[in-house]
C-alpha cells in the first residue's frame, strides 16, 4: 500500500511561496540598483569617442570650488583648514591611500569640518598605465581606507598627475565614482611664491562660474596665498562650494573642453 506523503499537500503551497520569495528579492536587487542606474543611463562622458572627466562646471551660479591634493607633505593642513573655517569656505580634499595611513586624524578632521573627501588613488601611479583590475584596486583600497575611518562613500575621484585615457573614465564611473579635473591651476607645486599662486588663479583667464581650482594641501607657499585668493574671488561675487555640490550627478553630457552641461 503506499503511503502519503504527510506534507504533500503543503508542497504547492511552499512551491508558490519560495517563488514569491524569490521575486520580492529580485524586486528589492532592482530597487537597490536603481540607485545606480539613473546616473549610468543618465549621463553622457563621451565626446567625439572619447571619454571625459569633469574639468569645470556650466553654471549661471557664481559658484566655484578650490581643492587640495594630499599625497605627500602635512605640515600645512591645519593652517589651510583654519583659513578655510575663518571664512566659512568648504573645500574637497583628493587624498592617496599612503596619505590617509599617515594621518587618519587629518583625515577626520577634514570630514568634520565639512569639506569633501575625495578619493586620490592608493599610490599616485600613472592610472592610464594600468589594467582596469588595478584600476580598481587603486580606487577602492583607499576608498575602504576612509570609510572605515569615517563612515564616507567617496564618489570624487581625481587621478594621480591629471593622467587618465578612457579605461580610467570607465573604471571610475563602474564604481560609482565621478572623475574630476580642474579648469584652474595654481600652479602651487611650483614654489614661486604666494604672489605667484595668487595671480595664477585670481587672474586666470578659465575663471568662471563653475569652475575647479587646483592646489596642494603640502605645497610650500599654499598657506600663505590661500586668505588673499578666498578674499579676492568672494570680492568678485564667487561663492565657494565643494565639488560634491557644484557639479551635476545626473542627468548630463561633457562638452570637448571637459565641461559638465546639465540636460535639464
């Protein structure tokens, strides 16, 4: 005689309930990636084939931001963070991986003063002269590195030396970064001067509304031009906001010069 199965008559009713499962994590995969997908579907860095970073910003806003790369030197990070906080300026921040080691409580000081932490790759190396795996890693090792000190995704991404080629681009947009250059160079890693970097960026024929100003948090004579070029530009009605907030996140296309133009 052959005997039931005693939970045969539950099996369809578990059978419907694991598809249901299954479907409402499917669902709940796709609402997570959407989060994602607007700005790759969004978006376009490609101009005449070729892939761009972000160089400056189309903005009728008065609005521009200053940034440091941190790679190296340290003696100054205090000094400049003060300068900025004495004249209410939020600046973004590009640190290696090397330098985040160095000085995790420069690194929360800077999150803490408000400013953007931007990702400067784990060692400075040329990134068009690696493959797309250790493009990666050079993003994400220190990428993992911040967060874990301070909680932060960083989405701002400049590679070492301004060196990129369409990979770079690439990789950087997989892993949700936006990869930004600068319109405007102090020219700080010079040392001529603080007179130099003052006329350098003040006088600058790329200043703009939306523009991106290159400096170096260890650069000899940054500290000492940095209160002149935040007074002077504010004078000419420039409002200083991080990076994070000038440019666009969605909804964009690059022109030849590498400038963000809203689609909206």
């Amino acid at each position: 005689m052959n005997q039931e199965n005693p939970d045969s008559s539950t099996q369809p009713f578990k059978r419907n309930a694991v598809s249901i499962f299954v479907g409402l994590a499917a669902i709940a995969l796709l609402i997570c990636a959407a989060a994602y997908l607007p700005k790759i579907a969004s978006v376009s860095t490609s101009v005449g084939g070729r892939e761009l970073p972000i160089y400056c910003v189309d903005t009728d806003k008065p609005q521009i931001s200053i940034s440091f790369d941190a790679a190296w030197g340290n003696e100054d990070t205090q000094t400049i963070l003060d300068i900025l906080a004495k004249h209410n300026v939020k600046a973004t921040f590009f640190m290696t991986g090397g330098w985040v080691e160095s000085y995790p409580e420069d690194v929360k000081k800077i999150y803490e003063a408000g400013h953007d932490l931007g990702n400067h790759s784990e060692n400075h190396k040329h990134m068009s002269e690696l493959s797309t795996e250790e493009q990666t890693q050079e993003l994400m090792k220190v990428h993992n590195k911040v967060k874990e000190l301070t909680g932060v995704d960083m989405i701002l991404f400049r590679p070492p030396y301004g060196d990129y080629n369409d990979s770079v681009i690439k990789t950087a947009a997989a892993n949700h970064y936006y990869p930004i250059q600068w319109s405007v160079d102090s020219l700080d890693w010079k040392d001529y001067g603080a007179d130099s970097i003052i006329q350098t960026i003040c006088e600058n024929k790329s200043l703009e509304n939306g523009s991106v100003i290159l400096c170096h948090n260890g650069a000899k004579y940054t500290k000492d031009a940095l209160e002149t070029v935040i007074t002077t530009l504010q004078g000419k009605g420039y409002e200083f906001v991080p990076i994070s907030e000038l440019i666009y996140k969605d909804h964009y296309h690059m022109d030849r010069a590498g400038k963000q133009i809203s689609d909206t």
